[in-house]
C-alpha cells in the first residue's frame, strides 16, 4: 500500500542520522527511541500494520539487550532501518525472531532473588490496583501503577534474558499503554486477562525459586493463546494514542532502563536510592538473631537473681545491672520488631479471592479492609493466609445472599465484607465481618443432632451452638460445590489458629450478618505471663487470658451434684480447676482459702483456677518442649524464669475443656 509522505520521511531521516553518526551515546540511544516511538505511531495512524509491528519489534529488541554496548546496538538499529526501508519500498520481508539464548539459572543467583523478590511485590501492587480500577475505570494512577509494574518486570526479565516473561509482560504493557493514553477503559473482561496474565508470571517466579533451591522444577510453558488474547485487547482499543503521553511514557522509561553497557537492572537507580532504608537479610539470619536475643534476656535474668551477687550492697554494681538490663529489653524489643510485618498485603490477597468468587457466584461483594498497618510476627502472618481464605470462601458462600434475596430484605445488592486488625489487650484481634444472613443456631443445632455431634437433649448457649460449626466434618451446605460443603474448612480454621496459640470468638445477628473474631499473640516467640506456684512447681498462665486473682472465702466454693466445684464470683458460679490435682503436685494445702483463684476466659467461657501462691508478672521467653512432651495437654510450652527455674506454660482453653470432659463423666 502507499505510505504517507510524513511516514517516508521519518523513516529517512533516521536512516541519515545513523549514517553521519559519530560513535553513539546514550543520548543517541534516547534519540533513537524517541525517532522509532514516532515512526510507529504515524504507521499505526495511517494503518500500515506491517511497519508499525517491524517498528515495534525494533524497539523491544533495542531494550532487549543491555548487556551488548552501544555499538552493538548501534548496529541493530541500522539492520532495523534496514528493514523498515525494505517494507517502505514495498519488498516482501519474512517476519524475524532474533534467537535468544536460553535462560541459565546459574547467571547470578542474587539478582535471580533479587528478580523474584522485587516482582513479587510489582505483582501484588498489580492485583491491588486493577481491583481498583474494576470499580473505578477513571483511576489514572491506579492504572500508571500498573502499568509501572509490568514496566518494570519486563525491564528485569530482559536483562535476566527470561525472554517468556519479558514477551507476556511486554504484551501487557502495550495494553495498558493504550488504556491510559486513549479514552478506551478497561472493562472487567479486559481485567480478567490481565489478572491471569500476572499469575502466569506469578507462576515463574514460583518455578525461578524452586530451581533456585535446587528443586526440580519444570518452567511454565509458553501461553500463546494468553498472549493472542492480550493482543486482541490491543486491538479492540481504536483510539489513536496521544504523542505527548507516549512521550512522557517513553521518558518514564529511558529514565528507568540502565545505559546500554551497565550490567545493573533497570530498577538500579531506585534500589540505589532505597539502600540506605532498607536491608535484605536472610530469614534463617534474623530468626537466629532472634533467638539469641531470646537467650541473653534469659541469661541477664539469671546473672540479675544470682545469689551471690544479691549479697553484695554495691550502688555502683546496681547501677551496671540496670543499664545491662535496660540494654537487653532494647535488644529484644528491636530483634522482635525486625520479625514484625503489616498485615495489609494479606488483606489485599484476599481481595482477589473476594473478586473471582463474587464473579463466580453471581454476587456483588464489596470488600473493605481496615488497620491495615498493625503488624504481627512474620511467622504469624504466613500461618494466617490459610484460614483467612477458609474465612472469606464460607462468608461468599454461606453468609452472603445472592442480590434479589438481599433486595427483598431490605438490603442493598452488594453485600459488604470487612477485614479489620486491632490491637486489644496485648493481642491482635482481626475480625472478618460481613452483613449477610448470619448465622442460624436452630438450624445448627439440628445438624449436629443429625450428625451425631451433640446429643439431643443437652443445652447448650447460642455461643455453644456456633462453636460447633469448628467441629471436623460439620457442614450446613445444602450442596457440594468447588468452593465449600463437604465439611472441611472451618475445623482447619480452628487448628490453624490454635497453633498460634489464639482463639476465635463468633458473633452473628440473624439476617444481619457474622463476624469472626480471631485474637492472636504479637510474636511466637515471648509471652507477658502470670508466674504462679503450686507446691514446688512453677507454671506460666498467659496474662491475656487472666482476668482477675482473688482468695476465697469458705463461702465462695460450691460443689455441684457431689462431683464438680463452683466458685461464686460476681454473682456468677464458674467451674473451679485444682491444678495440683490436674498435673499430680502436692500442695501445699488442699484448703481453697490457703491458695489463690485465678478467674481465666477463653472462647467467651470463663472458669477459675486454683494455684498456691502468685508470683508476678513475667514477660518470658517460650521454648518448645521438643516432640517428647506433644501428647502432652494442657501444656503449651516451657520457659526459663529468672531464678533459673523451668515453668510450664498452660494451655488454657485445652485445660477447660479437659476439665468439661472430666466433670462429664
């Protein structure tokens, strides 16, 4: 077909300047982008497909290539222009793909890491943002922010010479070019792609660090017919792009890519600035630290208590001991918030989750997320995606009507879902609510009954009743879908938070919705305890737990039908746990008004026990009592205290539920 005379020229007064060129810079280089940037879009403008894509591959080829020093990209912009020159005289050129050698893990495993560390987190920033623009298609920056990430994914990857993730992020980045310098807006369709586009990467950067650690792993095959659906979104977006946002594009980039002969990723000059901030350290390194930070407060304590230094009457030593103490928590407290992440990033993977299954079942969802920044132990936070997810599918699923029901309610078509983090007594509790249908005890009840879970006539408390939706193999589903009904998913729930040494507390409204409450310590790794004694041994209860000490009085013990012990506090009897006769210690009295009762609530049950002596406030470090001691119940740990001594940590809420099976019987 006939060119425009614009177009010609273009295309020939590059050509002049590489012939009088003296030996390029990198402002030639930036010249040269800026000159192919032009050439392509008055060929896109006058519908010369042929010449704009060859222009296009000329572009991405230059990029391609960091490595190779200017001449030699000097040299692949003659071989271009070449071509272009060829296509504009009509000359029937074949289509060619430079052959690109294959990706070596071995190249350089740190950049490797750092590849797969960095485009991770452009992923999640991905995911976030297009979830943004799904609802709000005119969020400008939203829509830059994404671009930017796959940008930059491409950039690395090229250097990387990962040539199947730089083609897909290219690919995309094209599409979303188009989007933010045209009036065409993405459209859900638009996203889904988009979305899947990113968990393909999502699914190399999976396979780089398996191969990395030596697994064997094979890499994602190539998914053409994701990139023919990429490109038919190019296509479908007829509005011609603006020059000046291509340009100021185009500076984004130059800026952000390295000179032609640097060895640096094209991320350098921002991980340059960022250095002085932040830090990468090994996760084993730092949980070492931790650990050894764990033993000197445990050493400190016992050199603070020792006997021998207690005698002497020395200001000047106490003064030493305090500043050495005072050190050690500063140590500790610092090691422990290097562990500290925010939880956000959970939150937003989470709302993907909220999307697809919105999308799937036909409802309309809105998800909301609140103090995203409150941090929890890193190790938390991982355990934590688990039974989040769990969380989220059975709200969708069973709590959130479908829009006609909620409309026939009364209620809006799109249902509200929140994810909130709070500090609460020391802990961190996250609630995930919704406003759906709520919870029906009755109907709860009746599945239990049927499934042999609870016998019939026994009472139970509205509380009672939810709890029993944890039990393993309980389902209220009326079918089995991909999603939920075959019983399994909440008693992992309960499990998973368990482990963590937290606790789940439920409250629903009938036709106004649920929430979840999941109260979990900061750390794994130290707890603020209550040390009692009850005869020679010493016992750790988490203070979370306590809610108040008191001695009784001959009146306050009460015995139930010959068998239990009650205690009547506040107007309330609550059951009474000797602990001596739980772990088989002597006393040091058998008497209730020689000893101490601790009143202790779990799961929204409260219930005494009674101990011997208190001995304070402990901020202690836990130990694992090793696989020995597992069968163990009621014990969660062991802890070193500061006259030497080992304390068992209690498990409270195994301790009540014993206590439950023995006052059964």
């Amino acid at each position: 077909m006939a060119h425009s005379t614009e177009l010609r020229q273009l295309i020939e007064d590059l050509a002049l300047r590489l012939i009088v060129a003296e030996p390029p810079t990198a402002a030639d280089t930036c010249e040269w982008l800026m000159a192919l940037q032009r050439i392509r879009d008055r060929a896109e403008s006058d519908q010369a497909s042929q010449l704009a894509s060859a222009t296009a591959a000329l572009l991405e080829s230059l990029s391609a290539a960091p490595d190779t020093g200017r001449d030699a990209a000097a040299q692949v912009m003659q071989s271009g222009i070449v071509r272009l020159q060829q296509i504009l005289d009509g000359e029937t050129v074949p289509p060619v793909e430079e052959p690109r050698p294959p990706s070596s893990l071995a190249q350089d495993p740190e950049l490797l890491s750092d590849f797969v560390l960095e485009s991770r987190e452009h992923l999640a920033s991905i995911e976030s943002q297009l979830l943004i623009l799904e609802t709000d298609p005119g969020a400008s920056e939203a829509l830059n922010a994404v671009f930017r990430g796959f940008h930059t994914i491409k950039g690395l990857a090229g250097f990387l010479e990962l040539w199947d993730v730089q083609k897909l992020a290219h690919e995309t980045e094209t599409v979303l070019d188009r989007a933010r310098s045209s009036h065409w807006a993405l459209t859900p369709d638009a996203i889904d792609v988009i979305l899947e586009s990113a968990d393909h990467l999502r699914r190399w950067l999976t396979h780089l660090e398996g191969a990395m650690q030596g697994q064997q792993s094979d890499a994602p095959a190539p998914n053409d017919g994701l990139v023919q659906r990429i490109r038919a979104l190019s296509a479908d977006s007829t509005q011609p792009v603006e020059a000046a946002a291509d340009l100021a594009a185009l500076a984004s980039a130059v800026e952000t890519a390295p000179a032609v002969d640097s060895p640096a990723p094209s991320a350098e000059p921002a991980r340059a600035r960022s250095e002085a901030m932040a830090v990468k350290v090994d996760t084993a390194k730092l949980d070492y630290l931790v650990d050894m930070a764990g033993e000197l407060v445990i050493a400190e304590s016992l050199v603070r208590h020792d006997p021998d230094l207690g005698g002497i009457k020395s200001p000047g030593l106490q003064r030493k001991l305090a500043q050495m103490t005072r050190i050690t928590a500063e140590l500790q407290k610092t090691a422990m918030a290097m562990r500290l992440v925010p939880i956000g990033p959970l939150f937003r993977r989470m709302s993907r989750l909220v999307r697809d299954l919105s999308r799937q079942f036909g409802k309309q969802v809105r998800m909301e997320t609140e103090g995203d920044d409150i941090e929890l132990d890193r190790t938390i936070v991982e355990e934590l995606a688990d039974p989040l997810m769990h969380m989220v599918r059975n709200a969708l699923d069973h709590g959130i009507e479908m829009p006609p029901e909620r409309l026939a309610a009364g209620k809006s078509a799109a249902a509200r879902l929140l994810l909130k983090a709070q500090h609460q007594s020391g802990q961190v509790v996250i609630e995930i609510a919704d406003d759906g249908r709520g919870l029906d005890a009755a109907r709860i009840r009746n599945k239990a009954v049927e499934k042999g879970l609870l016998a019939q006539e026994k009472a139970l408390s509205e509380n009672e009743i939810f709890n029993l939706i944890f039990e393993p193999g309980f389902t209220t589903a009326a079918r089995i879908t991909n999603v939920s009904g075959r019983g399994v998913g909440m008693d992992v729930v309960r499990r998973h938070i368990e482990k963590l040494r937290g606790r789940i507390e439920v409250r629903s409204a009938p036709g106004r919705g649920a929430a979840f409450l999941l109260k979990l310590p900061l750390t794994l790794a130290i707890i603020d305890g209550l040390a009692v004694g009850v005869g020679s041994e010493r016992y750790i209860l988490p203070l979370f737990a306590v809610r108040e000490m008191f001695r009784p009085t001959a009146e306050t013990i009460w015995t139930v039908q010959q068998r239990a012990e009650m205690a009547l506090v506040r107007g309330n009897l609550l059951p009474v746990l000797r602990l001596y006769q739980r772990f088989g210690v002597r006393p040091r009295s058998a008497n209730p008004a020689d000893g101490v009762l601790v009143v202790a609530e779990v799961e929204g049950a409260s219930y005494c026990l009674l101990v011997d002596e208190l001995i304070g406030k402990q901020e202690v470090v836990i130990k694992s009592l090793g696989e020995t001691f597992r069968g163990v119940t009621g014990i969660a740990g062991g802890a070193i205290l500061g006259d030497g001594r080992v304390g068992l940590i209690l498990d409270l809420d195994r301790l009540l539920k014993d206590g439950d099976h023995e006052s059964s019987r």
